[in-house]
C-alpha cells in the first residue's frame, strides 16, 4: 500500500539509517478528505469523478484499508483497492497526527475551498478578554452544555449572535471558548460561503455542520453573518444568497440533528439582519466600549508586552483613549507610537510619539469623506 506521510505500524526496513519509530497514542476520531486524483498524467487512464453515494458503506471502505495509518492534515492517502493510486487529500485529521482506528469517522468532501472554513486553535483564554461580562456569562452557559450535551436536551444553548463596534472582542471571545474546553472551532467569513456557481454555498453549509457533527462537541462561529443574511430590503439578492440562507436556517432550526454543536454569528449591527435568519438566535449578546477601568487594564497589559517603555501617564492614555475598541487602542494608538519611535532610534515611547499619533488621527477624522467638501 502507498502513502505520502502516513506510518504504518507493520511497516519497517532494515537498513543502516536510523529508525525513525513513531507511535502514535492518539485516536482519530475524524478524517476528511479530498479527491485529488492520480499522481501522473497518462492516456491510458481517464481520472474519474468521485461521488459517494453512501456515507457508511464509504466509512467501512476506507476504515478497511487504512486503518493503523497515522493521518496528519495535508498529507496523503491512496486508494489500492476500487482505484489504485487514487490519491486523496487529509483536509481535516481530529486530532492531529493521530491513528485510524475501527471507530474514525471518515468523510470525504468535495467543496473547493473548504479550507475556507478551518478548524481554529488559539491559546487565548477567557481571563484574556476584558469586560463583556454578559457574554462571558453566556459563554459560560455554552461551556457546561457542550461538556455534558446530554444533561440539557432541547434546552441547549444552540445558536447565539454577538454583535457590536469592530475590535470588541467577538471573535476572540469564541476562540476562547473552544480553547477552555478543547473543542473544534469552525471559523468562517460569511462571504466567503457565496461561490462562483449557484448551489456552491448551499452546499459548503451542509458540508460544514456534518463536519461539526461528526467533531462534536465543537462550535460554528460565522463571521460578518450579515453578509449573507442581509434583511431583503436592503438588497436585490441573489438566487445563490437565498439558497446560502435557507441551508442556514435549515441547520439552526435543528431539522438535520446537530448534537452538541453551538452556532455563534458575529455581526457589527443586528437590524441589518434578515428577520427570519434573525428569530433564529435565542440570545443576542452585546460587546460594548470598554468602560474607562476595562481600558485602563487593557493597556496595562499592552505595555508589559511591548518591545520599549512608554514614558507617558497611563492616567492620561486612558482619558484620550475614551470611545476607542480594544483593538483600535492597541493597533492605531499603541502599534503606531512604536513604530514611530523605532524609525527615530528612540530607546522610549515618549510624549512627542504618542501626542503626534492623536494629531494624526484627529486630522483624519476631520478630512471631508467625499472629493468635494
């Protein structure tokens, strides 16, 4: 049998070079792959289309041949059976470097740009979100369901909307969920769901929640939701659009069984939103400004991260800071400062980098937004 990074267990040479032995201690639970195809090109040989046309019979097909292969994501596995060569991609291996076994889910997808919505690991942690208590309180909800699915039934926090001003946290937030509890995060951009043909996003939806399922627990967390939920009077939608929101709605209303999974969309203004797409979230959540103590510690802990010291009142920072996100105070105030003083060769941020930042950024508000003022 042929493979591309895959180890086998039964497999081993004798030769002068050293063993490299790996033993994997981890179980696959899911695998996704992608038909890529034969390896070369040749007359001989037309490469087919693949289209499974049942998910369970395919399972046991795969799981046959391919079980004790240690997967890692990117790598390959070939068919030696109905194909031979037959190349297929690792798209998704849960967890990673691990080993099929009788009990793997194996899936095979066919979206192009399923890449387009990854599994997100992160390092962050709630205690690193600072402020947004309401939605700390919620994610806390979320956290006791998707530990014991089981407990809450029909009563499960299943599909939640944060929105609020750019830079608040939304997205951190859901990262730091899936990082407490070690669970899949499907992170996605709603634009990215519209595809080239009609159908395509539909499609990737589907794709996306049976990947959830077979990883659950594991939470959805869809981005600039309103991109494809846009209230209809707003826009002239298009077909593809339309199809993107039922398969949505489809999903959240729980019609195809998600167990344990928690669906979370993001959006900067929820009136925007379609209204039938929008009754689907049993709970909004808004991420606010941050209070002036909630800036006051965020640039605390700016500071202890940052390359120089600043020589300038924390006190006054925090008073200029006033109506600012998180993200703005860090990237447009702080971020600028420093780069300022390292062109200059400054040992320090001083007064003068961080004043002339709060110029530069007042001048620009006040220029007029159109050609002619």
């Amino acid at each position: 049998m042929k493979f591309s990074n895959i180890v086998h267990d039964s497999q081993t040479k004798d030769n002068k070079t050293p063993k490299r032995i790996v033993k994997p201690e981890k179980k696959a639970k899911l695998v996704v792959l992608q038909p890529v195809g034969y390896p070369f090109v040749c007359s001989l040989i037309e490469t087919p289309k693949i289209e499974v046309i049942n998910n369970e019979l395919f399972e046991l097909y795969a799981r046959e041949q391919w079980e004790g292969f240690l997967v890692t994501e990117g790598s390959y596995l070939f068919d030696q059976r109905l194909l031979p060569d037959y190349a297929f991609k690792i798209i998704r291996a849960y967890p990673d470097n691990s080993k099929i076994n009788r009990n793997t889910s194996i899936v095979l997808i066919e979206t192009k740009n399923i890449e387009d919505f990854h599994e997100v690991r992160s390092n962050v942690r709630m205690d690193d979100v600072i402020g947004q208590e309401h939605a700390k309180m919620k994610c806390k909800i979320i956290m006791k369901y998707l530990e014991d699915p089981e407990n809450f039934k029909e009563w499960a926090p299943r599909n939640v909307l944060f929105y609020g001003t750019p830079g608040t946290g939304k997205t951190m937030l859901a990262k730091s969920l899936a990082n407490e509890l070690d669970v899949p995060l499907y992170l996605i951009k709603a634009t990215s769901l519209i595809g080239d043909h009609v159908g395509d996003g539909a499609r990737q939806i589907h794709e996306l929640y049976e990947l959830a399922s077979k990883t659950a627990p594991s939470v959805i967390f869809i981005d600039e939701i309103d991109a494809i939920g846009l209230d209809r009077k707003y826009q002239s939608i298009r077909g593809d659009v339309s199809e993107i929101v039922n398969a949505l709605l489809t999903e959240m209303d729980g019609i195809n069984e998600n167990y344990g999974v928690v669906t979370i969309g993001a959006t900067n203004n929820p009136s925007l939103l379609d209204s039938a797409l929008r009754s689907r979230f049993e709970d909004e959540i808004e991420f606010t400004l941050p209070t002036e103590d909630e800036r006051r510690e965020m640039i605390k802990r700016y500071m202890e991260t940052m390359p120089l010291k600043i020589e300038y009142p924390i006190e006054k920072l925090v008073k200029l800071t006033k109506g600012m996100s998180g993200r703005d105070i860090k990237e447009k105030i702080l971020k600028n400062a420093l780069h300022q003083a390292i062109a200059e060769d400054s040992d320090t941020i001083t007064e003068k980098h961080i004043e002339k930042i709060f110029r530069d950024n007042n001048k620009k508000a006040k220029e007029p937004k159109h050609m002619f003022a």
